[in-house]
C-alpha cells in the first residue's frame, strides 16, 4: 500500500464543503433540538410500531410449520399415532367375479352352452309346421338314444308307433312291417297324401318318365282323320287276299288323298281322341304311381274307388285325440260310433262352426278358444274340414258348465259331435 501525505486541513474543509453541497441546510434552535424523542417510550405508538408486549405474544418462525385452525392436543397425537397405516381403507375393484354373486330361484346365471342350446330350438310356428306335415296315424313313444335301441325297446310294434332317436334327431314311425323314417330332421318324406322330400328311386323313375315322354308333331294330319276314312281302309283290307286287286271309285278317291296321310312308325298308332299340348303337361306333372283320391263317408277317403281308412279315432281315454267312452257309445270297426237306442235318453247331436265364427275368441297365450253351447251334452269328437272332407282333429276341450270349450292354435271349420 502506498502512502500519501495529505494535509489535514484542506482535506476536512474539501468533503465539509461536499456534504453542504448535497443536503440542504436546516435551522435548528434550541427549543427544537430539546424535544427530540432520546427514549422509545417517548415515540409515537403507530399502527407500524410494536411494543415489548406485542413481540412477548410472537413465536418463532419454522421452516414448513404454520398456524393450525384447531388446537392439536397430546391426547388426539397419541390416538392417531395407534392408528395402523392405511387402517379401514378400501379401494373398489374395477370388476368382479361371477363367483362373489348369489344365485336365486328367480336370478341365475346361464352358460354359453346353454345359450346355444336354447338358440337352436324350434319356434312355435316351426312346431306347427311339422305337425302339420306329419301322417295322422301317430302314437308317439318315449325318444331313444340311437336307431338300434328301438328294437330293443319296443319290440312288439305297432302301425303308427312312433319313436324320435336323439343321436340324429330322426324321427322313425313302424308301418306294420318295419320301422320306416318320416322326418330327417324334421322333413318328412313326400308320401301319395303329405308333401315333402323325393327319395332317390322317385327322381330317377321321374327321369325315365320324362326321357320317354312322346311328342305328336304331327297333329295336323291327325285330326283329319275320320270314322269315314277308317271305314274305307278297314274294307280295303277285304281285298288283300284277292287274286286280282279291285279298286272302288271311291277306294280310288281315297287314296288318290294319300298325302293326308302319315307313315306308320313302329308300334305308334292313331289316338282315339285328340292329345293336346295342355294335356300332355297335366301327365308330366303326375307323380308315377299317383292314386285317384276322393271324398268317402265316415272319414274314409276313396282310393282308386277303394274306401280307405285314413284316421281311426281311438278309444283308450288316455290317448291324446281320442274320445272317453263311458260304456254308452259303440265304436265301429270303420270309425263310426253307434248311439244307444232313443228309449235309453241319449241322442248324438252336431253343432257346426266356421273359421269366421263369432263364438272363437281372441288370441291368447298363442291360442284361440271356440265356445259353443252344448245343451249340457258331453263331447264325442271334433271333425275339422280339409277340402271337401271332414278330418278328425286334436284339439283341447273342456266342459264349462251348459257349454263346451274347444282351445286351438288356429281357428278353423268344422263341426263338434255332442252327446
């Protein structure tokens, strides 16, 4: 450090002269010098000031600690610290089990087989439909599990038993000979009376009918063709064995009209009776082996002018369309019933109805209840029209007092037999 030699005075006069030059000279007087405040309890107690008391209620500022709204006793300090962390605490999961539910009788919980189970089910009108389909001679039996297990079962069959297999849902009805199948999952097979599928025999004998089929192309010539002219060939044929060949004028005539005639070909012959186009197509579209069938008595249907039965009503009062007999009524061999004689009060009465009835209700429950009045008078048997055709029918029927209910999926004409 080095030195310098200042002279003292000028130094003090030069920074006096500096500190006049920045403050602005102020005139005291005594009096203004004496009432400076020299103690704090002389001061002004201001909003700004604060006093020995003020600083005694204070306490020391901490680093993360503030003032709490509600006093923190030793006794809640010491509880809180017996608490366990995260005591009572519960977070709920986002799923659940299927196990952690109950089932009840009217809740419960249904499996993807039994889903698929139920889908692959028949709706009430697919039922309807393969009853429909189905013969009428029926007596359904208990389902078996395979096609080998209804000999075993069954083995002293009836006609019109009838067994559903369960391994390939067929249904196999005994005709009197042997177990035939009526429905490969619930087609039947086309039969004289019922539609359905074509076994192989029908389509290739089918195919042969219609490869043989004959066509007249030749029509024309045909229809000229009178009795006069065969006539006139049939006395021709008188002078074959002639030795020396006579001719008529009018044999001459005919056979100078030689090109209206046609060739012979083969075993083909002259028809007695037109065959026309409209009726060739009716033949084609006739099933071989097709039967004549019309309208009989007494259920029956003609076959080929054969009566035939179609349905015999039953007579055990457990089988389903059958009729109760209470010992009054004789059934026939042919399907007729025989009431007893008039001295003995009982009379069989027939009471009509038509699908448009006013007597069938509304639908409910996917059926239709006809009500007609019986005079008190038992059912014997319900006829349900098919064409020109009466049908025996299944149906429910109940007796309500002077009336009987007759309860089916459709509504239909027919008439009810009462006695």
């Amino acid at each position: 450090m080095s030195m310098k030699t200042v002279r003292l005075g000028g130094f003090v006069d030069e920074n006096i002269q500096n500190i006049n030059d920045n403050f602005s000279e102020v005139a005291l007087n005594k009096a203004d010098v004496s009432s400076i405040p020299t103690k704090t309890s002389q001061l002004t107690n201001d909003s700004g000031f604060a006093t020995g008391v003020d600083i005694e209620n204070k306490v020391d500022k901490e680093s993360g600690k503030g003032l709490s709204s509600n006093d923190y006793t030793s006794q809640e300090k010491e509880k809180l610290a017996g608490i366990e962390e995260s005591a009572n605490y519960y977070s709920h999961p986002l799923s659940h089990p299927a196990s952690i539910i109950v089932e009840t009788n009217e809740k419960k919980f249904v499996s993807q087989s039994e889903k698929d189970t139920w889908g692959d089910k028949y709706t009430k009108s697919e039922v309807d439909n393969k009853f429909s389909m189905l013969e009428t001679n029926i007596d359904w039996k208990e389902s078996v599990n395979t096609f080998e297990d209804i000999a075993v079962t069954y083995p002293n069959p009836q006609d019109g038993w009838t067994v559903n297999v369960k391994d390939t849902d067929y249904t196999w009805r005994y005709n009197g000979t042997q177990w035939v199948v009526i429905s490969a999952n619930a087609v039947p097979k086309a039969t004289a009376q019922v539609d359905g599928l074509m076994s192989k025999e029908d389509k290739s004998e089918l195919g042969e009918l219609t490869a043989k089929k004959h066509v007249h192309e030749n029509t024309s010539v045909l229809d000229t063709i009178t009795s006069v002219l065969v006539e006139g060939w049939n006395s021709a044929v008188t002078h074959i064995s002639d030795a020396v060949k006579h001719i008529t004028a009018e044999e001459r005539t005919l056979w100078n009209g030689v090109e209206n005639k046609v060739d012979k070909d083969g075993e083909k012959g002259l028809s007695s009776n037109d065959y026309t186009t409209a009726e060739k197509n009716k033949l084609a579209a006739v099933a071989p082996e097709a039967v004549k069938v019309e309208a009989s008595v007494n259920g029956k249907i003609k076959i080929n002018d054969v009566d035939t039965t179609v349905y015999e009503l039953p007579v055990a009062a457990d089988t389903l369309g059958g009729v109760k007999n209470g010992g009054n009524v004789t059934v026939n061999a042919d399907g007729t019933m025989t009431a007893p004689a008039a001295e003995q009060g009982a009379s069989v009465a027939r009471i009509d109805f038509t699908a448009d009835d006013a007597n069938w209700g509304a639908l409910v429950g996917n059926v239709y209840t006809l009500t007609l009045a019986s005079g008190g008078k038992s059912p014997m048997g319900i006829y349900r029209k098919d064409g020109s055709v009466y049908c025996t029918v299944m149906a429910d029927v109940q007796i309500d007092g002077s009336n009987i209910k007759i309860t089916s999926y459709d509504k239909f004409e027919g008439y009810l037999l009462t006695i």
